[in-house]
C-alpha cells in the first residue's frame, strides 16, 4: 500500500505510462472519425479523416474558449485567466470528448446494424467500450499534464491525502508553557547534542475568538531547535494557500516539511516556526483577506492568528521577527498583511502576487461584492494604496514569480516598485522554469528565507 502511496505523479512511470495510453486512445478514436467505408476499398483514409478530426480540433477550442469567458466573465470562479498551458492540455480531452460523441452518434444511429453492402461489424457495445477507453487514455494524459504544470499532487499519496491526514495534532509537550519565561535569545543560544535530524508537522483549530471566522485547521512546522530544551525564541512565518485551495497544500506542493528541514539542516537546527493558515473557510471560498461583508478576514489575521500563536507556541513575541507568506491569493495576503498590519507583520514573501486582491476579473464586481460597490473603502486597503499612503523604512518583502508567468512578473514589477518607494527593503526574482504553479512557492521559498535570516538573526 506504502509503494502505491508513494507513486510519483510528476515524473517517472506514471508520466509514461499516462502519454502511452494517451497517445494510442488518440490514435483510436483519430482512426475511426469519420464517415464508415467498405472493408474492400482500397487507399488511405487520411482525407476522409482530416476533416472531422479539425472540425473536432476547432470546435473544442471553440468550447474551451467559450466556458474559460464564462468562468471569468460571468460566474467569476477565478478572478484572472487560466495558464496558458492549462488550456492548451484541455483541448485533446476536450477533442477526445467531441470524436468520442461522434463515434458513439455513428455506432447506435439507427441502421448501423443492417447496413447493405457493409459486412459484418463489431458489436455497438464492444465499440462503446473501446471508444470509451481511448477518451479515458487521452483525459488520463490531459490530467497528469495539468498537475505537472500546478506542481500540487507530487505523488498518490498527495492526491489522496492520505500523508495529510496522518499529520498528528499538536499535543501539550510543544505547546508553551502558560508563564514560561519566553526563550534565550537566537544570538546566544548553540545546539545541543542529540538535536533531531528534523521537524515535525502537526495541526491544530485556531478559533476565531474575535473576529467570528470559522477557519479550516492550521498546519504548524516546528523545526528542530524547538525541541532543544531549553528553546530558543524562534522566528514566526505565517503561510496561506492559493484560491481555491487548502493550507495542505503548502505541505503537497508547496513540499513544506522537505523544504523546511534542509533550511534548518543548513542552519543548525534553526527556521522559523510555520504556521499555515486558512483565511477563506472553505475550499471555493475568497474572503478576500479583508474585514467587508464577506468575512471579518483581516481580523482574524491580524488578532486570532498572532494571538493563538503567542499563547500556544515558544515563539519569539518581537514583530521584527514575524513575517507573512504565500502563493497567488495567499501571496496577495501576506501584502496585505504587511501593509495594513506591519506592526504584527514586519516582513513578507509574496510569491506570484496579484496586483490587488480580487473576487473577479472586473474590479467593480469585487467592490460590489465586497463593499457594496465603495471603490473608497476598498482601495484605502489594497497594498499599492497603502504603500503610497505610508512609509514602511526597516520593513521587507521577497518577491518571486514564475518566469514563465508573464501575467504575475507583470505584478511583481509593479508591486516590487511601489515597495521600494514606500521604503520596504525589496528582492525579486523570477523563478527559472516556473510558470504560475506551485514550483514558484516552493522553489522560491529557500531564498526568501535567506533574504530573511539576518533579520531573524538566525546564522547562515
């Protein structure tokens, strides 16, 4: 059961096998398009075949287009386009599904059985079958491509979430002790002999005490030095997820666990404590991240979040050594969170960050939403507003953005410009290969730390 959980999605023999039984249900249902010929006749078929294999190219495109205006336009289900990559790896299902229908369509139509002149057939039903399993094959490859592209689902195991569900929740041993003297400074503190090897994960409910938000369950990273005794006072990096999406999935795609370790493996046990947050509530959810008639978002973040993590965790109590993070939505966050609340947040990693939060791709539909249509009121909260606003001397941000994500380099010039000039110190960087996927966030996510371990005072 281990080695099926264990399977990788994004590489090795999945990958081949999802393009073998892609390419060859392509190849079936590409040589049966088209209008039946005699068993007798003589000469190749391509030009009979040519033509309902574009017309079914053409018309899929023609679909996809047409339900990608829907989804942004009309029903607002993301607020900006899909990948490009995305769609392209939707047109073969998609084709697949039209040539399917067509093959079916000429199967069961009426006189396909008895048709003169024709010879014998295979059965309607073991066509069905046939036809069926070849649009499997292609929808099998059109998948696994599209993970590949997000980076979210690395093996079965993430898929299924079945690693995730064996996360423990936090127990009494890690929590703080109530009264406990806060822990020696990171300065004068060394590791002691027999510090594990690495960190652990666990989960946990953080209640909306204040602002009422019934959030999904925290994920908390607790790095080695955490289980020294006695613990040093550990940096604080507060994490959200993209929209739609869950905080586990900074533990699948974003690999957080794997990613965090080597940092402290590199840095004598030392990272930052991670907690994961979910400021949404459910997985289409989009507060936002914002106090408006959605959500009291911003006062969870800003009150539940630092207060449950104070009163729970041996952390160091000091702002400069908070920070907030993200990817997409989440990243929009942490922007968020730098600027409205830079007396909790001193720093922030923003990983392909919108320009501004959003409910839709028309900006009134958010302000409506959100505001009951006062542009006022929203703008004097998103990040660019702020940061023009106010000065923001001896607070930072990490930017990184796939580079093969024109769209969100474009945000990250704008956002990383205003930045500098409200006084934030600033690096930004475009992630070699990475498109608007999770390799961005976890790839990016070493050297955000390492923009921000001489701020945490941890030793490189």
């Amino acid at each position: 059961m281990h080695y099926i959980e264990d399977l990788r999605l994004v590489d090795g023999p999945v990958v081949w096998i999802a393009w073998a039984v892609g390419a060859a249900g392509a190849a079936y249902l590409v040589r049966h398009a088209g209008r039946r010929r005699s068993r007798d006749a003589a000469g190749p078929r391509w030009p009979e075949l040519l033509l309902p294999v574009a017309v079914a190219i053409l018309s899929a495109a023609a679909l996809l287009a047409g339900a990608h205006w829907l989804m942004i336009y009309v029903f607002s289900v993301v607020p900006g386009e899909l990948p490009g990559e995305v769609l392209a790896w939707s047109l073969p299902a998609v084709t697949a599904l039209l040539l399917w229908l067509t093959r079916l369509w000429g199967t069961w139509r009426p006189g396909y059985i008895r048709s003169p002149g024709r010879g014998d057939r295979p059965r309607p039903a073991r066509i069905a079958a046939l036809s069926t399993g070849a649009l499997l094959g292609v929808i099998i490859l059109s998948a696994v491509q599209t993970n590949i592209y997000f980076g979210l689902n690395h093996t079965v195991s993430d898929l299924l979430g079945t690693a995730v569900a064996r996360v423990q929740p936090l127990e009494d041993g890690l929590k703080r002790t109530p009264g406990a003297p806060a822990g020696s400074s990171l300065a004068g503190w060394s590791p002691p002999a027999g510090l594990p090897d690495g960190g652990v994960l666990r989960r946990a409910a953080i209640p909306g005490t204040t602002s009422g938000f019934e959030s999904r369950e925290a994920y908390i990273y607790l790095p080695p030095a955490y289980r020294a005794s006695p613990r040093p006072a550990l940096p604080v990096l507060v994490l959200f997820a993209g929209q739609p999406g869950a905080p586990a999935d900074w533990l699948t795609g974003g690999a957080l666990r794997g990613r965090m370790d080597r940092y402290a493996a590199e840095h004598h046990g030392v990272a930052p404590v991670v907690v994961v947050v979910d400021p949404n509530g459910y997985s289409s959810g989009n507060t936002l991240c914002m106090d408006s008639r959605i959500a009291r978002a911003d006062t969870f973040l800003s009150v539940d979040v630092p207060g449950w993590i104070k009163q729970t965790l041996d952390v160091d109590q000091d702002p400069s050594r908070w920070a907030a993070g993200g990817f997409s939505f989440g990243a929009t966050c942490a922007m968020q969170m730098v600027t409205r609340h830079p007396d909790i947040y001193s720093s922030a990693l923003a990983f392909s960050s919108e320009k501004e939060p959003a409910l839709a791709k028309e900006r009134e539909k958010t302000i409506a939403a959100s505001f009951d249509g006062d542009t006022e009121t929203f703008d004097r909260q998103t990040p660019l507003r702020l940061m023009q606003d106010r000065r923001f001397d001896g607070h930072a941000i990490y930017f990184g953005a796939g580079e093969r994500d024109p769209e969100f380099i474009g945000y990250m010039e704008i956002l990383s410009h205003a930045a500098r000039a409200a006084g934030f110190t600033v690096e930004s960087r475009p992630v070699a290969g990475a498109g608007h996927s999770w390799d961005t966030a976890s790839q990016g996510l070493t050297s955000g730390l390492d923009f921000l371990a001489s701020r945490w005072g941890i030793r490189q």
